[in-house]
C-alpha cells in the first residue's frame, strides 16, 4: 500500500491541474478560424489598426486564416500565434471575453507534476527491492495506462495549453512503458541484457508510433524517433552473440537512420515535418562520432555530411541547416587537426589552426546567413492533402 502512495499523489495532482484549468474556461478564440467558412469574404485592409480584424472583433481574419492553413501557407499552430498576437489573447483574455489558460498556470502545473514524479521516484527507490516482482511490474504499467489515459481524454481539446499537455502526457508514457517493459523483461522473464534492450525499443517504438499516428505532435515524433534508435542498437547487439559488434555498424546505423529521417520529414511523410528534418539531419552529424575514435574512416563521411547540410541551405535557404553543418564541420575538423597534427606541430599550432578554422567557418556561416536572408525563406514544402496543423 505504501507503493501505491506515489501513484496516488500524481493522478491527483494531474487531476486537479486539469480540472482547475477547464474551469477557467474553455477557450475557443485564437481556434475560432477553424470554424470560419473557407471562401468567405476577404476583408479590406483597414486605414489603421490591425489588418483584417474588424472593429467588432475577428471580423474577416478568420476566413483568411482558414483559407491559409487549408493551402499549407501556414500551420495551425501559426494561425493561433497570429490570431494571440492581433488579439492580445495569451496570458490576459480570450476571444468573446473568455479567459486562456496562462503561462504561469501552465508552468505551476507541470512544476507540480515534477515534483510528484521526483517525490514518487524517491518514495519507490527507498523500497524497491522490497516490493513483489508483479508490484513492480504493476506500478510503471499502472502509471503508464494513467498517463495514455490522461491524454486521450484531452484529446479533443481545442486550448493549446491542454494539447501541451496531452503531448506531455503521452510521451511521458513511452518512457514509462520501457521502464515496465524492463521489469517484464529482467524480472519476470529472466531475459539476457540484448534481449531486454530489445524488447524495450520494440515495445516503446509501438507505442510512440501509435501515440504520433493518433497526434502527429512533435513530442511524440521525438519519442518515435527515440525509440527507434533503442530498436535499431538493441537489434545489432542482438545480432552478434559471442563479441561486440564493431562501434561503426552503430555509426552507420544512427547515421542511416538520420538520413532517412531527415528524408521522410522534407518529404512530409513524417509531421511536423521541420521537427523530422532537424532530428534526422542531427542524428546524421552525430552518428560517425560514436565510432570516429576506433575508426578514423569514419572521418570522410562525416564531413562529406557537414558538407552537404552546408550546401543544402544556399537552394533551400533554410538556415538551421547551415548553423547544424557549421557546428559539426568544425568539431570534425577540429578532432582532425589534433589528431594528426599535434605531435608534428605541436599544440599550440594546432589550436592556432583549429581558431583559424573557426574564424573561417564563422565568415562563411555568416555569408551564407546573409544570402539566404536576402532571398527570403523558402517554406518546408506541404503535401496539397495533409491535413492542417501537422506541419
């Protein structure tokens, strides 16, 4: 009973966050061009004020903004932030004098839900050994249900402060789903180490991509491709059974996998599709450094990688894409030039040659920053069928 104690303190505190927060009202304001007919009339500009909003109130800004979002101009979460913006909505008031969630109550609650967690964990650490192998394994369950629970009931809520937190929820619950998942495997079914591993990723990549098909948000995505990884090393570990496999297959296979990643988001297969790009071409930069000190071949294709992300920012004017290649040509470049020319310059040069590097990365980011600004953003290509919000 006394384990149970934790579990109780945090669907409380959930509980109660959520149901004082609904009682503030539920808001519909910065939501309401979702409602707005998508070939209604377009406002004139008016001589003063904010353009497209009628005296009145939303006047001819929703149509505009539905009409937007249906062609993929922007996203939903845009339209909101402009709608907050014109209106004034975030942390005072909402539309037709309705009252938004603030951020200070948004941030109070999932401080308390911090502190529940942190005290739940100290609570079963102090006791853990002690409690029925089907205890442990109940609890994370237990908490995992609450959590998937907790989120499909806020689901169909319109107030971004409680789709935050069903996002929240639901990735919160594939962590807790591989902790009970760990449990089944070493406890329960006595498995060896890989195969735990294995059965932690497989099972966390099933339910993070069920969670992100249900809500194509972006911690879920972040979850999703977490658990991918977990999949992906679990699997080569159980590949070899006498030795180790070679660090580089787990280079090459975190490097695949950001590329293909990275792919599928510019594609909009996988939404948001710039959270997908960013992740993928992160893991692609990261990858050859897990195995770059045992294999230094690994060298080539990281900086063939830096390269291309530097190159790929000129066309597409994506920025992020320079700053990511900038900071990994140099930490490959300077990883090369201690490697192989410390002894032979010394240390002092070769830092002289790493600052030079720098200075000469700095001058080119900053060019390349500049003509990408002046020929103006290039938004992530959308796919005419994807439904609205998930770019």
């Amino acid at each position: 009973m006394v384990a149970l104690v934790p579990i109780l303190v945090i669907v409380a505190v959930v509980l109660a966050f959520a149901r004082w927060q609904m009682r503030r009202g539920r808001v519909a304001g910065a939501e309401a061009w979702r409602r707005a007919p998508l070939d209604g009339p377009v406002t004139e500009k008016p001589a003063a004020g904010h353009a497209g909003l009628a005296p009145s109130g939303f006047g001819g800004l929703a149509p505009d903004l539905a009409r937007w979002v249906a062609a993929g101009v922007i996203s939903a979460d845009q339209a909101d932030a402009i709608v907050a913006l014109e209106r004034g909505t975030t942390g005072r008031g909402g539309m037709g004098g309705e009252r938004r969630v603030s951020l200070l109550a948004e941030a109070l609650g999932y401080v308390g839900a911090v502190l529940a967690l942190a005290g739940a964990g100290v609570g079963l650490g102090q006791s853990w050994e002690d409690l029925p192998v089907w205890t442990r394994l109940g609890i994370p369950s237990t908490v995992t249900a609450l959590l998937v629970l907790g989120g499909f009931l806020l689901r169909k809520q319109e107030e971004p402060a409680f789709r935050r937190l069903m996002s929240v929820l639901w990735a919160l619950s594939v962590g807790t789903a591989g902790w009970a998942l760990g449990v089944l495997g070493a406890d329960v079914a006595d498995l060896e180490e890989e195969s735990v591993a294995l059965l932690i990723g497989a099972g966390c990549s099933v339910l993070a991509a069920s969670l992100w098909l249900a809500r194509r948000f972006g911690f879920q995505q972040a979850a999703l491709f977490a658990s991918l990884h977990l999949l992906v090393t679990s699997g080569i570990l159980s590949l070899t059974t006498d030795d180790s496999p070679p660090m580089w297959w787990f280079a090459a296979a975190v490097w695949l996998l950001g590329v293909t990643w990275a792919w599928l988001g510019w594609r909009d297969v996988i939404a948001p599709s710039w959270l997908a790009v960013a992740l993928g071409c992160m893991g692609a930069v990261i990858g050859p450094a897990l195995g770059l000190g045992d294999y230094e071949w690994l060298l080539a294709p990281a900086l063939v990688t830096t390269g291309a992300l530097m190159a790929m920012s000129i066309p597409t004017r994506q920025t992020p894409l320079l700053a990511l290649g900038t900071i990994g040509a140099f930490g490959y470049i300077t990883w090369a030039v201690v490697r192989y020319f410390k002894d032979s310059l010394g240390v002092p040069l070769a830092l002289a040659i790493v600052g030079a590097v720098l200075l000469g990365l700095a001058v080119l980011a900053g060019r390349l920053a500049t003509r990408n600004r002046g020929r103006g953003p290039l938004a992530m290509r959308v796919s005419p069928g994807a439904p609205a919000g998930q770019h």
